[in-house]
C-alpha cells in the first residue's frame, strides 16, 4: 500500500497511475462512494465532527424505533432531507459520471441517498441504502416521491398509504433493516467482473455494504482508496489518497481522457 497526500506531483503520478489501471481494465471497473464524496456539496457525513448522528442519536433511525415513534422520526427525517435538497453535485461527482461515459467504468455502488451522482450524469447508480427522495409503503410497497408525504408531516399527519393504508416510510435503510436484495444483487455483480475499484468518501465500516469493494479485492481486482482519514481496506489497496475526491478524481479523468486520445 502506497499512501499519498496534498502533494501535487505525487497526486498526478497517483492519478496517472489509476487511470492506466482503468483503461487496462477494459471497463470491467466501478466506483464505490460513501458519505465522504458528498461533504464537498455542503451535505453532513453521519459519524465526523459534525456529522448527523452527533446531533441525533443514531438509534433514532432504527426500523424499530421508527414503527414506536413513527411519527417524530419523519419529523427528524424532514431535517435530513432538508440538508439534501438543496445540494448540488460537486466535481467528485461529475468526475465519476465522466469515467462511465468514457466506458471505463461500469457505474457507481454507493451508500448515500442524496441522488447527486444522478444529478451529476451517472446513468447506473445502484444505491445499496436506499432513496432519499423517496417514500415507500411498509405493507404493499407502494412508492412516490417523498415532497408531498413531508408536507403532510409538517402539518402532524401520519403519511399513510393512498392504495392500502399502510404506514408510509422514507426510502432510506434504516438501521436494522435488510438492504435491498436488488441493489446488492447488481453490485456484487460489479464486484465479481471487476479488475479495478474505486473506493470515495467512505471509511468502510458499515456492513454489509463494505463487503462489495473488499469481494472484489478479494478475487483480485486492484483497490485504489480516495478518502481523508483511514479505512478498513486501506491494507489491500494498492494507492490511498488522503485528499479530497473534488481535487483528486478529476485529476484521473484528465489523465484517461489523454491516454484514449479524448483530452
């Protein structure tokens, strides 16, 4: 494992180094982004400084709290939502959906539920915690999207279902609950095919979803780690950048566009 900081040089050499992995790779290759590639665009991580859960005791998010209480979750949900709604992908983002247009990679595994690598031009975004911007019926399964239930909840009404009468939920996994046998299908899919991952912004410590990118160092792909503090694969990567993905991925994107004669 090599690991490099806010050095410009070495952040190239590093850069260029990535990107010849990709291109090797022939697109067998994806992206595996947490909480840390989206501070950039003003959203709060979850477990930092000033991450949510040192405001709201995380226990407050688990599925069986939320069936107690349903109603005072939303209302802490509506906070969440509000710290999202009005961000905007940042060039982390743009970058990654830069490399799926090249073809060098096959789409972007992610833990977050913000829906800015959709915003940034991402087409296959397989999104392991669920939706943020959505809401679903805990009996039928109903969904839609999640602006008219928080209305409802400013106003202290329960969301119900309109089809069954269910108990409405935003689309976010919640503590406790399954992830979506769909999502995790898909990126261990992507994780079996790869020769390369990229791991952004997230620490690896919330499982199962870290079993996607540390499957596929497992059967042989080449990691590569874009994250400031440290995770739990930093051991098997073979390139750990310590600095922010805004700075360093557009960096790789510069460098595969020059190799495939596209700069």
């Amino acid at each position: 494992m090599r690991e490099v900081r806010e050095d410009k040089e070495l952040l190239l050499e590093a850069a260029r180094e990535v990107a010849e992995a990709l291109v090797e790779a022939g697109g067998n290759a994806f992206v595996f982004t947490g909480a840390g590639v989206s501070t950039e665009s003003g959203i709060p991580d979850f477990r930092g400084p000033s991450g949510l859960w040192r405001r709201i005791p995380p226990e407050k998010f688990t599925i069986e709290y939320f069936h107690a209480n349903p109603l005072e979750v939303w209302r802490l949900y509506s906070e969440l939502y509000r710290s999202m709604s009005g961000a905007k992908p940042n060039e982390a983002h743009y970058a990654i959906a830069r490399l799926e247009a090249l073809g060098l990679i096959q789409g972007v595994v992610t833990q977050n539920i913000d829906g800015l690598h959709q915003a940034a031009g991402s087409r296959n975004v397989i999104e392991l915690h669920g939706s943020g911007s959505r809401a679903v019926c805990l009996e039928c399964g109903f969904t839609d999207s999640i602006e008219r239930w928080l209305v409802k909840v400013a106003g202290g009404v329960l969301p119900r279902c309109p089809v069954c009468g269910g108990l409405m939920k935003p689309a976010a996994v919640f503590f406790g609950e399954e992830l979506p046998r769909e999502a995790l299908r898909r990126a261990f899919d992507l994780a079996h095919a790869a020769r390369v991952v990229i791991v952004v912004g997230s620490s690896l410590t919330v499982y199962p979803a870290a079993l996607v990118p540390e499957e596929a160092a497992r059967r042989g792909a080449r990691l590569y780690i874009v994250n400031l503090g440290e995770t739990s694969l930093d051991w098997m990567a073979e390139i750990v950048v310590r600095a922010r993905a805004g700075s360093f991925l557009p960096l790789v994107v510069g460098e595969a566009e020059r190799l495939l004669g596209r700069g």
